[in-house]
C-alpha cells in the first residue's frame, strides 16, 4: 500500500512583516503574549512577585514599579501547586492585595482541580479548555514541575523542551494570545556571571520563554532583589538591573535602589569601618611596623596595606623608619603644625608632668588618682 504524501506548506516571506509594534501588558517588562518564567530558590520571594503581579492585572495600577496596560481590570487563570502554601494563605495575601471577590477576574485551581494520573497532553488540554472558556490576560503555573512531568526529571533537555512547547501549542491552537507564566526553582548554588542559567534543571527551559524574573533572599543583608532577563526590551527602559525589592505594610511590592550601589555602599562602610580600627590601633599604640599592627589587628596585608595607604595619604598617620632591613617603617599620629602634620612623633604627655599617656587620656595614673580625689573624675 503506497504511502500517502505528507501536504507541504510554506511561509511567503513577503508576507512577514518586517516591524509588528509591541504590545505591553507590564510597560517594558512583560508583552502582553509573553512566555514569562518566575525563577527563584524557594523563600526568594518569587511566590510574592507572582501575586502582586496577578493583584495588579485584576485591579490595574502597577507592578515593580511598572505600569499595567489594560483599558479595564483583567483576568487572570491561577493553578497554585506549590503546597508550601496552603490556598487560605493564598486567599488572605490576595485579599491584603485588594483581591476580594473578583470571581470575573481571576479563576483560582490547585491540585484538587488536575486530573488525576493524566498524561501530559491530557494536562494541557484540560488547562487549554479553562483558557478557552475564561480567556484571561495571564495565565500563572506554580510550579511548572508541580504540573508536568518527564520520565528523566528536570534535567531532560527534549524532554522539559517538550513539555512546555506542547503547552505553548495547545493554548496557542485554542486562539490564546496571552501571557503564560510558569515558576520554577534556581539551583542550590547560585552564580552570578549568568543567574539564569540557574534554572534548575535543563537549558531548554529558558530557550522556551522569552521573558524571565529572576528573585534572590539575601539573608545577610535581610533582603530581595530582582532582575529580568528579556527577549523583547523597550529601547529606553531596556533589561531590569539587579533591583531591591519593597515591600509595604500590605505586602505590595515596589523597586528600590540598584542592588550594586547598594553593594558599593556597604564596601565604603566596611572600609570606613576598618580604617577608623586601624586609626585608633595605631594612636593607641605608636611606633608599630606594619608586621605588628597586623598581628595586633588580625589583619591580613592585603587587607591592612590599602587602610595603612589612606590614612598616610590623607596625613593622619606618618612615620620613621626607611622601611628598610633593620629599619623598619614605624606609625604614628603627628601634630598638627600650621594646618599640617609635623613629622615628629607627638606622644601625649600628662598634663601635669612630662610622663606619656594614652591619646584618650589627660593624666598619668598618679595625677589620675590625684585629680579625681579632688576634682571627681575628668571629662574632656
């Protein structure tokens, strides 16, 4: 029996247009037939992001400081599998959100409502039947893995890739021209040089969708960040930077500074921190090599050397010594002369005798005992 020929089909390459204008559903964020994914460890604040988003579509007003482009409030379809969070936390954050009892504006599903035992084209035909009936602005999966599965778990490069395609086709053949948005967990370890390439499991997951967020928990700092990796920019606005993330009283979330000037900040405190140590070091302990006020200090050089550096730049600290073999370069605080530091050693001296004190103190400890006998403690 002859085999049937297969009907072949092509695209006329004059017909593509050669500019289509963007359609924004986030104002340089999301457009508004996105492929978006919410990345993020698990308490990163991804969940967080995911339903201020949602709260913003169905009330209108702004997400991460961004405006949303509806003429109206929108809709949005919600199947929440991720069991951390039970559905009347849900309920309640939503509602602290202003989400009351908008039942035209969002359809809300869990594990309750997922065909049990189904296959994978099973899945997403019951899904693509929801988005047919309700056809929402977004449609949010969480967690994506929660949903689908493949044999070979996460890292199956064909298989994660088919899975999502077959999802982006069986809406797509149902006329839904939305947002679908899938959350999905970042590695153990994080990097930085590319951090969504942290994606748990394969690559192909983020060569499917064309916009991704990515939510970080800086538990030393005690706080969150975000950034977003995107396929379609707005000239102007282009990719979001590493931004920190705030939160009102609510629970409705705004950008804040740029992460990186935040991290420079702390490096200029730090080392503010560290030269004011190294200054009192040195004042309570004059004529010091370098090796000692280290060991005193427990610092390394690397770390000592630039503080030393500073402080002799800007004429706080000076010292003796060539520096040389048998005789070593040794600190001190100078005297001010004329607006400028004298190079003499200054040593505090007692102010009724010549003996030296500390730099904090006014008496030697005989006119110390003295002077408070009679007079009551000293005070500058």
């Amino acid at each position: 029996m002859a085999v049937q020929a297969a009907v072949l089909t092509t695209t006329d390459w004059a017909e593509i247009p050669e500019y289509e204008q963007q359609n924004w559903l986030i104002n340089g964020l999301i457009t508004s037939d996105d492929n978006l994914c919410f990345v993020g460890k698990p308490k990163s604040g991804k969940s967080t992001g995911i339903r201020n988003l949602i709260a913003a579509i169905i009330l209108g007003g702004k997400y991460l400081s961004r405006s949303v482009n509806l003429p109206g409030r929108g809709r949005v379809l919600y199947l929440h599998l991720d069991r951390k969070d039970r559905p009347h936390q849900i309920k309640r954050e939503l509602r602290n959100l202003g989400v009351i009892g908008e039942k035209n504006q969002l359809r809300f599903l869990t594990e309750k409502d997922v065909p049990k035992k189904a296959t994978n084209d099973q899945l997403c035909n019951w899904l693509a039947r929801h988005a047919q009936e309700f056809n929402p602005h977004l449609i949010v999966i969480d967690l994506f893995t929660n949903f689908m599965k493949c044999k070979k778990g996460v890292a199956d490069y064909d298989g994660m890739q088919d899975a999502i395609t077959l999802l982006q086709d069986s809406l797509a053949e149902t006329g839904y021209k939305g947002v679908l948005g899938i959350s999905l967990h970042a590695r153990k370890a994080v990097t930085d040089e590319d951090v969504f390439d942290n994606i748990l499991g394969t690559t192909s997951i983020r060569g499917c969708m064309s916009t991704g967020l990515m939510f970080r928990l800086y538990k030393k700092q005690k706080l969150y960040t975000v950034q977003s990796d995107q396929t379609h920019r707005d000239p102007v606005l282009g990719e979001l930077e590493e931004m920190v993330v705030n939160r009102d009283a609510i629970g409705v979330t705004s950008l804040g500074t740029r992460f990186e000037e935040l991290k420079k900040e702390e490096k200029r405190d730090v080392f503010a921190t560290r030269l004011n140590k190294v200054f009192k070091c040195i004042a309570n302990n004059p004529n010091l090599t370098d090796e000692e006020l280290e060991a005193k200090l427990e610092m390394s050089s690397k770390t000592f050397i630039p503080l030393r550096t500073s402080l002799e730049e800007a004429g706080r600290i000076a010292h003796m010594g060539e520096g040389k073999k048998g005789d070593p370069k040794r600190y001190f605080i100078p005297r001010i002369v004329f607006g400028k530091p004298d190079p003499v050693p200054y040593v505090p001296q007692c102010r009724e005798c010549t003996d030296p004190v500390l730099p904090d103190d006014e008496f030697c400890a005989t006119h110390r005992a003295e002077h408070d006998a009679t007079e009551g403690t000293c005070k500058r």
